[in-house]
C-alpha cells in the first residue's frame, strides 16, 4: 500500500499515513484538525538541507 504524505496548516506537522486509496485530508495526530496531503519528497530526509550547494558539481574549479 502507499504511503502518503500529509503537512497540518495548523501546527505545522508533517506525518506520512498509509491510505488505502488517494485520500486527499487525513487528521493531524498532534492537534486533530485536517491535514492535507502533499507530494512526496524524492529524498526521505526529514533536515531541510536540500539548499546546501553540491561543491565539485560541474560549477569550474576543475582544472
Ligand atoms: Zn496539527
């Protein structure tokens, strides 16, 4: 079954909930109010370091 992925507007929460089928709002298990499900990450990295720069990545320096 997949996993979806859902963010609370409220409290902010970000949980991932197996539905069984494309269910659009499920409820927050911090605050209970309804959580709307959001696409899911390519990474599972719960740390927001996708901004950090790839050094060594085709940017020069190479020579
Ligand atoms: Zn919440």
């Amino acid at each position: 079954m997949p996993i979806y992925e859902y963010a609370c507007p409220a409290c902010g929460k970000t949980f991932e909930k197996i539905q069984r089928t494309d269910i659009a709002q499920a409820s927050c298990p911090v605050c209970g109010k309804t959580a709307e499900r959001i696409v899911s990450r390519p990474a599972a990295t719960a740390t927001g370091n996708d901004s950090a720069p790839t050094p060594g990545c085709g940017s020069g320096g190479f020579t």
